[in-house]
C-alpha cells in the first residue's frame, strides 16, 4: 500500500524574473522548432510529469533506458525521451551550446543545454523498446519515417508551459493535482488511463475499482498524442464530461493529461504508472493489453495480452502505486445491470458491443443501445462522426506516370458530381506541379514534399466534408502512409492503386518522356531510373490494361458504394 504524496514535486521551471531574462537570451540562440510530440515531452519533462528525468536523454541514459528500462544511475524509466532532430540543424550543434526551443508558433518555452548529439540505432531502439523493429507499429514507423536521424540531450532549463486554447480547465500539472488532492483530503486516488470515449461498461469498472480500493477516481485521459485513427481529443473530452455527471458527487475527478503516448504495451504501463505516481496517484488500472498498438504485419498482435499486468506487477513496489486489475465488464441481459465477464450468472444472456461494432454503428447511422452507453456520449459521437455518406473523403490514386491515373480520376470526378450532395475536387500530379509544387523537382525530398501538400490540402477538403481526389505518382509507401494518417484523422482514405505495368506505360509512352528518360536526358524518372514502391494494401487495384477508363472508374464507384461513402 502506497500513501498519497501530497509534497509537491521538483519542476524544471525558472522563477517568473529569470524567465524574462532568459526568453530576451535565448532570443539570439540557434532555435528548433518542436515537433507535436516534442511539445507534449517538454511539457511533461517541465512540469515533473517525467519526474525523475531533467532534460533529454542524453546518450549514456539513453543507451541504458533502451537497454534495461532504468537511466544510467538506476533510476526506473522504460520509455526514452528524446530530442529528435534533422541532420542539417544537427550539422550546427556541438555538445555544450545551448539551444531555444519553441513551439510551433515560435514562442520560446525552455532552453537545452545541448550535452550529448549521436546517431542512434533505431533497428535497436526499436527491436528493445518496441519489441519489434516493425513498421506496421505505429511508434516504429514514427521512428524510422517521421523522427530526425539525430538526437540532442543534455539538461532543460523550463521558461513557460505551452500554451492550450482548449479546456483549459481541465489541465492539471502533477504540483496542481497533488495540492487538490490535499485540499479535498483524498488519501488514497486510483487514477483511469484511457485514450477512448468512456461507455457504461467503463463507468462500472472504474467504479468497481474505486470501491474496491477504497479510493477516489481520477480519470486521467491522454489528449496529448494517442493512437493514429482515435476519436479526436475534443471529441473524447466533452464525452467524458457527459460521464462525469454520472458518478457520486465529489468521488471522481476529471483531469486531462497531455501526454504522447507510445503504444508500447508492457514498457508504456510501467511509464504509465511512474507519470501517474508523479502526480500524486496511489491506484492505477491497468488493463488486459494496455496501451497495445494492435496487429504487427504478420496479423498477430504485438504483446502479450498481460505482459503488460505482468510487467507492471514486478515493478509494483519501485513504482509506488498498487496496480488495480481492469475488469472487462459486460451487460447481462436479465439482471439488466453489468457484471466483471468472469462473474456472469450461469444461464444468462450476455450483451457486448465491440469497438469494432460501434464505429461500425457509427458509420452507418445505425442504432446503439441505451444499456451500452449514455446518450449525451452518443450524441456527441454522432456530430463527430456522422454516417460515412455524410462524410468527407479523399481518394488517392498512386501509380506510374501514364499509368492513367489522371484519366480515371477525372471520369470518377465527373460521375461524383454527377450524383452530387458533396463538393469534389481533383489535385491531379500535373495540375498540382503547376500551381502548387512549381518550384520542386524530382528528388525523394521534393516528391514527399511534394505529396505532404497534396495530403495536407486533401486533408482540409475532407475535414470539411469534401471530396478529393488526388492523382500523383506518389512512389514511396512511407509518405503515402503519412498522407492517410493525417487524412483517417477526418474522414476515409481509400487508396486506388493503378497497377498498370512500366513496359505497358512505356509502350504508350503519352508524353513522350519514358523515351527521354531512357536516353538520360530527364534523370530520376519513376520506374525507369527511379523507385515505385507497389502499395502492400490499398483499398483497391485497378488494371488499365484491357480494361476501358469507364470501367476503372466505375470498379472505384462500387468501392465507394460497399465502403458506404456514397449511396447510389
Ligand atoms: S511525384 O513523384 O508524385 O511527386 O510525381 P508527380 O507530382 O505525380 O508528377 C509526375 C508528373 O511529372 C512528370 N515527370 C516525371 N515523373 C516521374 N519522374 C520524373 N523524373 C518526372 N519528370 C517529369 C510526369 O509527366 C508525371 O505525370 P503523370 O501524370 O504521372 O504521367
């Protein structure tokens, strides 16, 4: 039994006075620009959430959290917190300067005095961190495809938080929810980690748990980073005020966490439970596959579904905070009430909706029951999602240049607007190359710059409740992954892969270019002296070869149609 530690915890911040001082500095110091997730380490790094860490890893921690979950003095810590940088601001830096870091509007929030720069081995990081050195976890491909070559550690010198526009409320540093648990005199708090709306089912098991640790509940989300494809933070937080309502006065308390979660399983709950012990929790429920990233690319899930209880317990008492088992709770039927799934009454009917099952509800505008979540949560998920017809959505042709990309994505434009109700807009590889791209080539850095505004412009015309429609070569699987992460944030993408092989685009030859390609007078040219990168998985192959455009076109209407995009 751990006590509540009400005392308040060492933060990295500099008094109000030094802060001036330091900003009008640090204002001449070379700068980086933090990434979300550096946004969300920093805060969690200034305000004691990290606690006992003081700064970026440097390399000797580093290599011993990667090694053995504990910095190089022997302190528990699973998870590396890295300053993850491009090589040419790195080419800058040497070990001993200090650099600003700023958010990404520009304002000054910390200084790093710079100790440590190396290459890491991310196979390495990776394969012990992760488990895994496989992409199809989202923390690997972050890793390898988003994070910079090299990494900065050394001490950090707090200036100000970053700054949230929204619920602000809601935000508690560790200090502040640990002088709110004095103040109310909450001795003994279990804290709820989720990254999900909460349901019926949820409401029961963090009951159960309070009762039967005889403590307060903290509900503690993370609406920092989560898992690619989650329900959006905004969303999830006006869900988990409709709950609150629905707990015993004064027994619960709702407060949000700005944390980038990893989805590393076992390691992620022993971090877990060090943040939460930061902030002045005694209970932490900790669930079957908590904080799993789901399948690897061999279609089996990652960890063991308890290695992440296991892990926990062993470290239990180094932690200091009890581990509270999560029940899955299910509604049975006749008693009209939820019991724990290993206490069911023999001979009973047992109701379960799935996650699966309730996007898919979502989706398609059907019924979701009253025994399985509240209305109000409901209602707030329906104005977030509502059924995929009413959705935006971005089609994504990928394929050689003459594949006939650009021919089938305007027969599909035409017979979208056709059937109208949604704005429908066409970023074809051309098109885009004139307007948008004018001054980039063909690099590998130029076409993913170059894709990056294509997604990022499809991104905004289906938040928006459009259709686009884009039609680049696209030849790197990693950036086009990229592109459906920040689109699946806001609607469906359904990549079309226009599988028409390169001697058939060469026989065509449309603009003439595979023949100067050939002759080496244009360098660089996809599929002849240049990758393409066939799409694993898309949504959809089309075959151009025998096949009319109007029939392509009209095997991606069906695709639509049996998606539940369009109806027809
Ligand atoms: S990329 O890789 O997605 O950024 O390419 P994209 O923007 O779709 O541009 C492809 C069109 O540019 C012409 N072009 C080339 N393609 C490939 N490699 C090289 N080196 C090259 N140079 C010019 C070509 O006409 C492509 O048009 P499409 O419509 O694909 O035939």
């Amino acid at each position: 039994m751990f006590p509540c530690n009400h005392t308040p915890i060492p933060e990295l911040y500099v008094s109000a006075d030094s802060a001036r001082k330091l900003k009008h500095e640090a204002a001449a110091l070379p700068s980086w620009d933090l990434t979300a997730r550096q946004v969300c380490d920093l805060e969690l790094l200034m305000n004691g959430g990290f606690h006992p860490l003081k700064g970026f890893l440097g390399q000797a921690d580093y290599d011993s959290v990667v090694q053995t979950m504990r910095t190089a003095d022997g302190a528990l810590w699973p998870m590396p917190i890295t300053l993850d940088v491009t090589e040419t601001f790195a080419d800058g830096i040497e070990p001993g300067q200090d650099i600003a870091l700023r958010d990404p509007e520009g304002v000054i929030l910390a200084i790093l005095s710079v100790t440590d720069k190396w290459v890491p081995d991310k196979a390495r990081e990776a394969e012990m961190v992760f488990g895994a050195n496989d992409l199809a976890h989202p923390a690997v491909n972050y890793l390898h495809n988003v994070a910079g070559k090299v990494y900065l550690g050394g001490p950090v010198t707090g200036i100000q938080p970053p700054v949230h526009y929204d619920f602000k409320a809601r935000r508690d540093t560790p200090n502040e929810l640990r002088a709110y648990f004095r103040k109310v005199g909450w001795a003994k708090v279990v804290a709820f980690q989720t990254r999900n709306p909460l349901h019926r089912a949820h409401q029961e098991l963090t009951f159960r748990a309070a009762r039967e640790s005889q403590a307060n509940l903290l509900i503690h989300p993370v609406v920092g980073m989560t898992k690619p494809g989650d329900v959006d933070h905004f969303t999830r937080v006006r869900c988990y005020e409709a709950v609150l309502d629905q707990y015993p006065a004064q027994t619960t308390a709702l407060s949000l966490l700005n944390l980038a979660m990893r989805m590393a399983g076992p390691r992620e709950a022993v971090w877990h439970g060090l943040i939460r012990k930061n902030h002045g929790v005694t209970h932490f429920i900790v669930g079957r596959d908590h904080a799993g990233p789901g399948k690897n690319s061999q279609g089996k899930d990652f960890y063991d579904p308890y290695a992440a209880q296991e892990l926990f317990r062993a470290h239990e008492s180094e932690i200091g905070v009890t581990m509270v088992d999560f029940k899955h709770m299910v509604y049975v039927q006749e008693k009209a009430q939820y019991f724990p799934s290993n206490e069911i009454p023999e001979g009973t009917t047992v109701l379960d909706i799935s996650g699966t099952e309730l996007r898919r509800r979502l989706r398609e505008g059907l019924d979701i029951p009253e025994w399985f979540s509240f209305p109000d949560v409901v209602a707030q998920l329906r104005k977030t999602s509502p059924a995929r017809d009413k959705q935006g959505f971005t089609v994504f042709f990928t394929g050689l240049s003459g594949s006939g990309k650009s021919t089938i994505a305007n027969a599909l434009m035409v017979k979208l607007m056709e059937m109208g109700g949604r704005p429908v807009t066409l970023l074809d590889g051309d098109v885009v190359r004139k307007h948008l791209s004018s001054e980039l080539g063909f690099s590998k850095e130029h076409r993913d710059i170059n894709i990056k505004r294509i997604g990022y412009v499809a991104s905004e015309i289906t938040k928006n409740g459009g259709i686009a429609i884009c039609a680049p070569i696209a030849p790197y699987a990693a950036t086009r992954r990229a592109v459906r992460e920040m689109i699946e944030a806001c609607g469906a993408f359904v990549e079309v892969h226009v599988a028409t092989s390169v001697e058939e685009c060469e026989r065509r030859d449309r603009k003439g270019l595979y023949k100067l390609a050939r002759e080496g007078k244009i360098k660089e040219f996809t599929g002849i002296s240049d990758p393409y990168e066939v799409p694993d998985r898309p949504e959809l192959r089309v075959d151009t070869e025998g096949t009319e455009v109007d029939s392509c076109a009209h095997q991606v209407i069906l695709k639509l149609e049996a998606m539940g995009l369009i109806r027809a």
